[in-house]
C-alpha cells in the first residue's frame, strides 16, 4: 500500500517542481542567509499576485489547447482606459468602481478574441498576436497614452493597503502583505472549484483532449471557448489593475512582454502544451519557480542581466518536460490499443 502510494508521489510532475523550489530555496538561504526571513517571504508573496492572477488565465487557455499571447495587451489597455477615465471626471471614490470597470472591459476584449477563436475557428496563437497589436494600437494611438502618474486616491489606497507589516530583525527591513494577496487566494479557490467541479471545466479539459471528442460527447464547444477568453480577458484585466494599484501609477507598457514567463511558469507545472492535462496545482507551482527565480537571484549574488538567460532556460526545460508528456501519454495509448487488438 505505502509502495503504491509512493510510486503514485513520484510519478506526479507536481512532486518534482516542488523538489526543485524547496532544493533553490536552501540554497538561496545558505548563499544568502535572506531567503526565510519574514520580509523577503512578503517580499515574494507580494511578487506572486500578478504573475498567479495571469497564470490561472493562461492555465486554462493551454488546457484548452490554446496560447493566448494578448492578455498583457489586453490588460495594459483594460486598465489604462479605466484610470484615464476616472482621472479625468476626478473620482474620489473606493476601490469597487475601477474594479467593476476593468473587468467590463476585460471581457468585452476577452469577446473579441473568443469572436475569433470560438466563432470563425480560428488559431488561437495567430489571432492573440493578432490582437495584442490591435490592443496596443488602441491604447498608443486612439487613446494617445501617456503614463498617469497620479491615479485615483481609491485605487491607490487599495494598493497600499496590508494585511500585516513583517520586520527583518537583523537588518531593519519590513514589508506589508498586500490586500491583493486575498483576490489571488479567492481566484485560486473559484479557479479550482470550476475545473474541478462544473462541467464547464469538465468541458475545458476534453475540449484541449480532442476538440471532435470532446464536440461528439455533447459539449459545446464553441461557446466554452467564448466564454472562457470572457473569463480570461476579465481575469487579466483585474491582475493589471491591481499591478496598477500596487505601484501607485498607471505606465501603460509596464505589464507588454510578461506573457512568456508566465506561459513558461504554466509549463515548467506540467501543463501538455498540446492541451487537455495538467492541474492548477503544477500551474501555481511552476509560476513560484519563476517568480523566484525572478526575484531571488540577487541574493545569490547573480547579475540581474543573467535573469533572462535564467528564464530563456527554464522555458526551454519547461517546453521539453511539455513535449516528453506528451510522447509518454501517445506511447501508453498505442501500447493499450496494441493489448487489446491482440486479446
């Protein structure tokens, strides 16, 4: 019983990813001494919101048997138009209506793309490169944006808002775990609940399995992908608001260019590039890997220049282990046919 168990542990990808962040957080911590203390794991908790938000997008979009490029495009124009607006007419509200605002236009751009995606079937990787362009267009020369340095007091308010202040001891630092923290935490949990539970994410997985299967076993598979690139787009947008709210002013080309490390910290987690398997635990998992990589190489003394070959790395590893599944799952499907032809 504890064999199988145990055979059951170490064939979980999940399994070898938390290896890998447990064995760099110990030698993080013997390079630097830094990496346990309470502001450095706040420091890295804060770091993970934004990158966690726009995993659970992307998680679902690659289950799906897609790649969506748009969605820092995407949320870059969601929440620019969002705070030039309220900056304009000088809202002096709380938190709620920008909240409201990003997600209306996060789905009304997540339309568009599941228009063209779901609709007129159309690749998803040509179509979200696609609009990503459109979106900046938008955004650089309809709305001619420029940073807002001050946006709304409530917007702000929200992104200094902390749930507890922890202090380094040894070196006076302290850091505030933001508020924020709780909305990945609750997207997390509804995120789980949905793939896990609701034949919506029932039907993500078979979809991102075999799209005729999944279409031949009554599935709609048309209007899943539209509403999933809704969700997506809504999603994005409230991640780029709180990016936003957390540095005090809107720059609109700070979020372009994340959606390769965040595809590759999906990957790293075990999700099929091809679709149809991997868990939301191997997606959060494979995104700490990178968000740590990100933001602990300095304590290892490593110039922040070698951070892109660090993460060019891991997208590389992360695509292999993708593609190594895959092989394994084709061959154990040709191995079962071949039984039972021959029985």
């Amino acid at each position: 019983m504890m064999g199988k168990k145990m055979k059951g542990l170490l064939s979980k990808h999940e399994f070898y990813i938390s290896l890998v962040i447990v064995l760099l957080c110990i030698m993080i911590e013997i390079r630097s001494g830094q990496f346990f203390t309470p502001n450095n794991l706040v420091d890295l908790s804060s770091a993970l919101i934004v990158p966690g938000l726009f995993a659970i997008g992307a998680f679902m979009v690659i289950v799906s048997g897609g790649i969506d490029v748009s969605f820092p495009a995407l949320a870059s124009l969601s929440v620019y138009a969002t705070t030039r607006i309220l900056t304009d007419i000088n809202y002096k509200g709380g938190i709620l209506l920008p909240i409201v605002m990003v997600l209306v236009f996060g789905a009304l751009l997540g339309a568009f793309n599941g228009f063209f995606i779901a609709k007129l079937k159309l690749p998803t990787m040509i179509i979200t490169l696609g609009t990503s362009s459109v979106f900046k267009g938008i955004m650089q020369g309809v709305l001619n944006s420029t940073q807002i340095p001050n946006i709304p007091e409530g917007m702000k308010n929200f992104g200094t808002a902390a749930l507890f202040v922890a202090k380094n001891e040894q070196l006076g630092l302290t850091s505030r775990m933001p508020v924020a923290v709780l909305v990945l935490i609750v997207a997390i949990g509804l995120a789980f609940f949905v793939l896990r539970y609701t034949m919506f994410g029932r039907a993500i997985y078979a979809i991102g399995g075999n799209e005729t299967s999944a279409y031949r076993a009554g599935f709609n598979v048309g209007r899943t992908k539209f509403i999933l690139y809704v969700i997506v787009g809504a999603v994005s947008s409230l991640a780029g608001l709180i990016r936003t709210c957390m540095m005090g002013q809107m720059h609109p080309t700070n979020m372009l260019g994340m959606e390769m490390m965040i595809i590759a910290g999906v990957v790293l987690g075990g999700v099929a590039i091809t679709g149809g398997d991997g868990t939301l635990t191997g997606c959060m998992l494979g995104t700490i890997l990178i968000v740590m990589v990100q933001n602990s190489l300095i304590l290892l003394g490593v110039p922040t220049y070698w951070q892109e070959f660090f993460l060019g790395a891991l997208i590389i590893v992360g695509t292999g282990i993708s593609a190594m599944q895959v092989l394994r799952n084709r061959k154990r499907l040709v191995s079962k046919k071949l039984g039972e032809e021959s029985s």
